[in-house]
C-alpha cells in the first residue's frame, strides 16, 4: 500500500471515529474542567495538561513542512504560519493565562488529546505539503481562499475573546465559577467552542482537502456536545442563568 492510499484510509477512518465520537459524548463527558471527577486516573493541572496535549500537532505540522520540497511556497507559507498562530497561541501563551493550578485534567484525556494531535498534524501536514496538489499563489484570489481566512480570523478572534472572559471570572487562584457575560455570552452558553467551529469551518474552505474537513468534522464531534451538556450545567447550577440564552448556536440551538 503507498502512502496515498493509505492516507485515504486514514481519513475514512478518522471521519467515522468522529462519527462515533460524537454520538458517544453526549452520553459520557470527557473528564477535565468543570467536568472532572473521580475514576479517570491521575491527574494534572490544566497548564501542564495543555502544554502536553496540544505541542505534538504544533511539531508535527511544522516537521512535516520542513521536511517538504514546498517550504518555499507561499501558500504553503501562509497556512504554515495559520497553524502555527492557532497553536502556539493554544499550546503556550493559553495555559499561562489560566488562574487555577489545580489537578483539573486526567492523564488518560492528555494521553488521547495528544494521540489525535499527531493524527490531525498528520492529515493536515502532510496533504498540504506533499501529497496533495501544490497550490500556486494564484489560490490567493479563489473565493474559497478569501472566504475561509476571513471566517479562520473571525473565528480564531471569537474563541480567543471568549476564552478571555471566562478567564477573567476568576482572580488567582480561585476555583468556583460564574456566570460569563458580554460578548456573545449574550447569546450562547460556548461561544469559545463556537469560534473553534468556525475557525476549522475556514481551514477545510481555505485548504480545500479531505485531511481539513476531517479535521473540522472532529472539532464539531468534540465540542457540540461538550456545548450542550455545558449549557445543562450553567441551567442547573445557577437559577438566574438567562433564560433566551442558547447552548451553541445564537437564537436555534
């Protein structure tokens, strides 16, 4: 088997996995945040969580560009440094921007987070930079280039403003939580899972490969429910949560 078609099985694989996944969060909640609990294994603090969870696809990525003979490509350049905004931002400067230390995320959530990074660093790196088609400067100006960097952007800027606040709920330290406000907290109970959704839905548009849309069928297998269920806590632990909120999506869902 060449390495094309496996890379075809891989994301026949990866999509129905995703498929699965979906289906089985809405019954089992992967255990980290507010959502951790006894009987998962051992565990870290978040920053550390993160910074071990999210670095693999960081370096996976970037390996695979430079072992490519398309470094010097500029839309190979400019997706490169895509990537590379979203997950040095994920991987580095968002943990340290975290306020609690505590043990809030298991080992085995690390262990498999991490797993799928190099998956999804793979499916994406290598397409772009060697298996699929090269794309020349002029992808620059294809509507499906323009349309999705703009909604990378918009959401990329959605999740991290969100994130922001619910950071800021906190001081140093504490633990408990709060209801979240302003910003598209007037609409939704996750719009920093929003964003994510947004910024992948952008990625697929802008690369325009089977390896990008996985990778976006994944973030909404992942986090659509972890929205919903998100949304049930926020209902039952606060009874003055606002009632016209959404869980995901403003004014539907």
């Amino acid at each position: 088997m060449d390495e094309s078609t496996f890379y075809y099985w891989l994301v026949v694989a990866w999509m129905i996995l995703a498929a699965a996944t979906f289906v089985l969060l809405f019954f089992i909640t992967a255990p980290y945040g507010r959502f951790t609990r006894n009987g998962w294994g051992p565990r870290m603090s978040a920053r550390w969580g993160w910074i071990l969870m999210e670095t693999p696809v960081l370096i996976t990525f970037l390996v695979l560009y430079l072992l490519s003979d398309r470094r010097a490509n500029p839309v190979s350049i400019l997706l490169l440094a895509f990537w590379m905004a979203h997950y040095i931002h994920r991987s580095f400067a968002y943990p340290f921007r975290l306020r609690s230390s505590r043990p809030s995320i298991t080992v085995a959530v690390i262990a498999m987070g991490a797993v799928f990074n190099v998956g999804n660093g793979y499916l994406n790196g290598r397409y772009l930079f060697t298996l699929g088609p090269e794309l020349q400067s002029s992808w620059f100006l294809d509507p499906r280039f323009i349309i999705g960097a703009c909604l990378f952007w918009l959401g990329y800027g959605l999740n991290q403003y969100s994130d922001q606040v619910l950071i800021s709920l906190r001081s140093d330290g504490e633990t408990g939580y709060k209801i979240p406000r302003g910003g598209a907290y007037r609409y939704v109970s996750c719009p920093n899972y929003l964003g994510e959704m947004v910024e992948w839905a952008g990625w697929a548009l802008m690369c325009w490969n089977l390896g990008a849309l996985a990778f976006f069928v994944w973030t909404v297998a992942n986090l659509a429910p972890r929205a919903f269920r998100t949304h049930r806590w926020y209902r039952s632990q606060f009874p003055d949560y606002p009632p016209e909120r959404k869980a995901l999506l403003p004014f539907i869902l």
